[in-house]
C-alpha cells in the first residue's frame, strides 16, 4: 500500500514538474517575461534565465517520471 502511495506522489510530481517546464518554455506568457526583463535589462538574460528554468523542470520530470530498471528486473526473476 505504501508504495502504491508512493508511486502515486512520484507520478504527481513527475506531471507537474513537466507542466511547469512547458510554463516556463518562453512562447506564450507575455507578461511574466516581459516583467523579467524589465528587472534586467536584457533580451538574451531574460531568454537565457526562461530557457534555464525550462531545462530544469525538464530534468526534474525525466528523474521523477524515470522506471526503477533494477526493481523491475527482479519482479520479472
């Protein structure tokens, strides 16, 4: 049961990080980009700080939503 529930709150995790890395993908929240760039003065800084935050969540929803091969390999024996 625990680990069910564990499952449950990795699979929940993995989902939202991937839905805060499609968020911080910079092709459609005007707003906070522009704000972001107000603050430094820049295009490149603001796309390269965007693009960072992107990559981060990408990383996080890989490692969260990545299958446990060692754990699957002795089910399977």
């Amino acid at each position: 049961m625990i680990k069910k529930a564990k499952h449950a709150v990795k699979t929940n995790a993995a989902t939202g990080a991937l839905m805060i890395a499609m968020f911080f993908n910079p092709l459609g929240f005007d707003a906070l980009f522009a704000l972001v760039m107000k603050w430094t003065g820049s295009y490149w800084v603001t796309d390269a700080i965007f693009y960072g935050i992107s990559i981060l969540f990408f990383l996080l929803y890989t490692i969260l939503s990545r299958k446990d091969k060692k754990k699957k390999s002795l089910e399977g024996a």
